[in-house]
C-alpha cells in the first residue's frame, strides 16, 4: 500500500516524500481513508506508531480548499500535553507546507500574548491543552462555533492526568455536527464512555497491541545495586558507544542527580521532568534533538509523547512499577521499524518489577553477564521501624525534607528579622525628633543617611561621638548626623546580621541556587541578594533627580510620584499597629471567586512563589490512576 493509494492529494504526498515517509504505517492505512471520507474515527493506537500523521493529513486533504470568511478554527486537535501539542502541530506544519493552511498551537505555562497575536490572525486549525484552551476561549480570542473537526489525542492520559472536566467543558464549546478522530492507547471504562457520548457510527481501528516493540528490541537487564548504578551507566554510555539515549529514573530528585552524576563523568546529560520550567525542558529537549545533549535523563510522565526519532538506547535506571510502562518506556527506541536497544538496572529491591515485567512481556530479559559491578547487596533497604523501603523515594523525600527544613528556617529567620525591624521602628516613631527632621521626606532621609553611613566604620564612628556626653556645644550639623546614625545603627542591629540570612521580607528561592531553573521572566522578577555593601546605591542617587525631572514633564508619571508619596505614610502607620496584618484582610482575598488564587501582578510585588518547590505537584507528575485495558483488534 502506498500514500498515493490511500487517495492523499500532491502537495500532501510531496511534503511527506521530503520527510522520507515511503509508506503508511498500519495506522495510516487503516485510519486515513475512512478520516478522508468524513466519517468519525475511534483509533487505538500509542504515540510511535504514526497516529499523527493518521489524522493530520486527512485534516489538511479535508479544509483544503476555499477559506471561509472570518477564518475561524475549523480542527481543534486537543492533547494533554504541552511537549504534544508542540510535536503536533509541527507536524501539520511539515504535512501541510505545501497548503495555504494556517496552524496554531496553544498551551499553558507561558505567556498568552504570542499565542492570542497568532489566534488574532486567524488559524485554520488549532492544536491546543485543555487548560489554556478553555483560558483564552473565556477571554473571547477562541471561537469553536464553526469547527468543522474534532480529534481528541491520547484520551486516556487526558484520564490519567485528571483533564477529564476539562475535556467536558470543550465539549460543551463545540458544535454538534463535526467530524471527530478520537485516539487513545488503552480503552478504560472512562475512555469508552466519552467515546460513546461523541463518536457517531465510528470507524474502529486498532493497531499492534501495546507489547509489539518487545520484539524487535535488543533487551537485558544489569544486577546491580542501588550505590553502584551511576557507575555502570556512565561505563555502558561509553562502552555501548551510546549515541543518544533516555535514562529513565523514579524521582525528579533521582533524574537530577543522575543527570549531575553523568555530566561529572564527563558525559553530556540534561535531567527533564516536571519541576523544571517549561524553557528549561524545551531547551534541554532542542539540545538533545541537537545532538548537545548525549543522555536525557527523564522521569516518565516528562518523557511521554516526546517525539525523539532514532534514539539509540533506552536505559531503565529505576524499573517501573507498573509493567506497562516498561513497554512504553522500552518502545521509544525502535521506533518506525527502527531496532533499539533497552538496558535496565535492577536493584535488589527492584526484583519483583522485574518479574512483573517478565510476566507482562511474557518472556525473560536476559542478565547481562559483563557486568563489572554485580550486586552485592541481598537485603532491601528498612525505615526505623523495620519496614521494608524503596530507597530512591526515601532518598527523594529526605532531600525534599531537607529543602523544606532550609526554606523553613529562612522564612523564620525573615520573620524575626522583620518584627524586629517593625519594633524598632515604633520605637523610633515614639522617640521625640526635632519637627524638621520629622517633616523630612523619607526618601531625602535615606539619601542623607546614605551620606552619613558610607561604611560601617564611619557609622559606628558617629555612633560613639553621640554615645559621649556632650561637654560643650556642638556645631548643629555633627549633631543631627549623630542622631540619624544612632538610629540607622539601632535599625541595623535588629536586622539579621549574617549574610546567609535572608534579607528580604519573605523568603524567596535563589534563582542560581541547586537545580531550580527559572525561565527569563522568573529570573528578572527573581530578588537580588541585599548586600550589605550596597554597590547599587550610588546610581540610584544619580537616578533619582532624573526621573523626577521626568515626573515633573510628563503628567502621568506626576501623578504616580504622588501616588508612591502618598503610599509612604500609609506604611509608617503600619508600622505603628504591628497587630494590624493580614487577619484584617477580607477572608478570601488574593483569590478568585472559583477559589483559584489570583496572579499578583507586579503593581503588589513579585509572586510569593516563582516556580515550583517540591511540595508542589505539576499536574504532568500525578501517579496514574487507571488500570491498563487494552482494546484488541476485534473490540
Ligand atoms: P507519531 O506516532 O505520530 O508520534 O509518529 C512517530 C514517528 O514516526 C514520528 O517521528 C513520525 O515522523 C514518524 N512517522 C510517522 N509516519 C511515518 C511513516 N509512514 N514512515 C516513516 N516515519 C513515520
């Protein structure tokens, strides 16, 4: 069977000529004359086996032709993740670049503006997440009034990563005649009943079970224990003339490490999983694809439906619990007919993975017999209390209890430091102070106090000269500098005083600090470190006049000078009613009225939490909840 066989138009079979596709793959064949033919298409059919070209081709055969007016969305292709619905829409990009048709892809974790400036000039088909999809479609950029085709990508994951309300919501956006492509690895209970209420009359095709790339992939497995696997990896990379492979680990902590561990053995290697930022993934995942990166050590909801071709080796640094997952995970080498070769650590902890393993795929992975470092440990690992462990998750959560006592005790420390600066600051506004120095512009009290404080040596030199008693009089200008040194002197004194404390008013993470990565924008709002050198100072000085010059030209900015003047005493009454914070605060405030917390905008400071710590779950990183069901071909 050939393409032009399945009655794909020229520009079509060209663009996939220059891919170098020379035939369909079993999914292709099957799916796309019924998709051409307009009828709804229920495929099962996992990421690897050419389902985007399934339905992507008939799409662009299908809207090919006059644009309606008003361009409106006619394909929505809805998947569940972001690296997917990237991978996606390249492809229609690729298939259709011989086709006036316009694509766009939309997702969450990045700015909208981009994708609404693209939305704005109108898109023939749109790939999108469900989450950033119904977000700009409540802001009015999307329409689906007049889709015209509907493909729903790896039904299940939507399942598994609790997309499924979300999915519902779209549903209810679209109109009731269309075309739908529905595709799903597996076909739990869920999966059937959504494909019951959307599907008419469909067309079932199934393709090769979920086990078929066990056959055509070299597979073994390595004895070894938990403190020697970095060791044997590093040696297999070299040894196995790795060109490029997915180490696959259990925990984001364990990706991280192994990742470090690598590149001090001298091997390119970037960690990829869910704490990262969405740049950092892309950017890891661009340096793989171009050759930069030699390992990409991955956790498996971060390395699902990426689209890497010809990857040399698989490594299961950790085993799966769930069997299947091996499948997956081993099923990324080998792909399009290409033979791969998995390698698979096995811990002797991890021995009845294994044999689940063995189980599923029903036949032995054989044991690598050159193994220099064989296992020597014959006892798995215990709590306190005698319970048997999985090391690698006590591991992760010991180092996540770690970061949770360091963040802890910083924000203590903060705490302390700014009820201290409160107190001292009622103090100060009890203490009786000559009227013009109390009429005095805080910002001109600062930069004379800079004047006066240029070292520390200087301030504490005025603060002994007030700490004498006064034998005679004083010129008038010593005196009013010792008066403003005592109490910056009094201010600092409270405040923490080494420099590993944090001198912010809430803690936040150091951008540079550990494996935490922050995309540009996190990475500009991110809080300096305050020094106590203060280097900035003098060209603020500088500065300042000027914009006031400014101010006074333009009278927009007048007006926010005066705003920011008026913000000041506000705040010193703060500072006189410590009790008053945030109790007073309208319960719920901060928060939308769907009880989702509201973005803090620049205007009130930077978000409190720029990325996310380890408590906190990507919705990519949730355990699966599903039972693995696969449809057969019969079904
Ligand atoms: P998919 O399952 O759509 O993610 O496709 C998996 C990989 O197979 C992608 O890299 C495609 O570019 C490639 N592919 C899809 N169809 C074919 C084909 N007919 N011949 C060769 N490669 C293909």
């Amino acid at each position: 069977m050939t393409f032009h066989e399945l009655g794909l138009i020229k520009p079509i079979l060209e663009a996939l000529t220059d891919l170098g596709y020379e035939k369909p793959s079993p999914i292709q064949e099957k799916a796309i004359p019924p998709a051409l033919a307009g009828r709804d298409v229920l495929g099962c059919a996992q990421t690897g086996t050419g389902k985007t070209c399934a339905f992507a081709a008939p799409i662009l055969q299908r809207l090919n032709g006059e644009i309606p007016a008003g361009r409106p969305i006619r394909a929505l292709i809805l998947t569940p993740t972001r690296e997917l619905a990237l991978q996606i829409e390249e492809s229609f990009e690729a298939y259709g670049r011989r086709l006036p048709l316009r694509s766009a892809v939309i997702f969450g974790g990045v700015g909208q503006q981009p994708q609404v400036d693209r939305l704005k000039k109108g898109v023939d088909i749109l790939v999108a997440t469900p989450g950033r999809l119904l977000d700009l479609q409540g802001q009015g950029y999307v329409d689906l009034s007049r889709l015209e085709i509907f493909v729903l990508d790896e039904a299940d994951r939507m399942l598994d990563m609790g997309f499924i309300h979300d999915v519902r919501r779209v549903l209810k956006l679209l109109p009731a005649v269309k075309q739908t492509l529905f595709f799903s690895a597996t076909m739990p209970p869920e999966v059937m009943d959504l494909v019951n209420g959307l599907l008419k009359n469909p067309v079932k095709v199934a393709v090769d079970p979920v086990s078929s790339p066990v056959e055509i992939i070299d597979q073994s497995v390595y004895l070894v224990d938990k403190g020697n696997k970095t060791r044997l990896l590093a040696w297999l990379v070299e040894g196995l003339d790795v060109k490029n492979a997915i180490v696959f680990t259990r925990t984001k902590h364990g990706a991280n490490k192994v990742a470090a561990d690598l590149v001090k053995a001298g091997i390119t290697a970037a960690a990829i999983h869910g704490n990262k930022s969405q740049t950092a993934r892309q950017q890891a995942l661009a340096d793989f694809k171009a050759g930069k990166v030699r390992c990409l050590v991955a956790t498996d909801i971060a390395a699902r439906g990426l689209d890497i071709e010809e990857l040399s080796h698989v490594f299961n640094y950790n085993l799966p619990e769930v069997p299947e997952t091996y499948v997956h995970r081993i099923g990324r080498t080998g792909r399009a007919g290409h033979g791969g070769t998995a390698v698979s650590f096995c811990d002797f902890g991890e021995q009845q993975y294994l044999k689940d393993i063995e189980k599923l795929i029903g036949r032995k992975v054989p044991v690598a017999q050159n193994n220099p470092w064989p296992m020597e440990v014959f006892e798995a690992p215990r709590d306190a209390r005698g319970r048997p462990v999985n090391a690698d998750d006590a591991e992760a959560r010991a180092a996540a209890k770690e970061r949770r006592r360091a963040r802890d005790a910083a924000n203590k420390a903060a705490a302390e430091a700014r009820k201290a600066k409160q107190q001292a600051a009622a103090a100060l506004a009890e203490e009786p102070v000559p009227a013009p120095e109390a009429a005095e512009a805080p910002a001109r009290k600062r930069r004379r106090r800079k004047k006066s404080g240029q070292s520390q040596a200087a301030e504490q030199a005025v603060s002994l000269e007030v700490q004498a008693p006064a034998s005679g009089p004083e010129p008038e200008q010593p005196k009013k500098k010792s008066r403003r040194g005592v109490r910056q002197q009094r201010l600092e004194d409270t405040m923490p005083a080494s420099p590993s404390q944090p001198q912010t008013d809430f803690y936040k993470p150091n951008p540079l600090d550990g494996d935490v990565i922050l995309d540009a924008t996190a990475r500009l709002l991110a809080p300096r470190p305050r020094t106590l050198s203060r280097p900035a100072a003098p060209r603020r000085e500088e500065e300042k006049p000027a914009r006031r010059k400014k101010a006074n030209a333009q009278p927009g900015q007048e007006k926010k000078t005066r705003e920011q003047a008026s913000a000041k005493p506000r705040k010193e009454k703060k500072a006189e009613k410590p009790a008053a914070p945030r109790q007073e605060q309208p319960k719920g405030s901060g928060r939308r009225e769907d009880g989702r917390r509201r973005s803090r905008g620049r205007r009130n400071g930077p978000p409190e939490v720029m990325f996310r710590r380890d408590s906190q779950k990507d919705s990519t990183e949730q355990p699966s909840l599903m039972k693995p069901y696969y449809m057969t071909p019969d079904d």
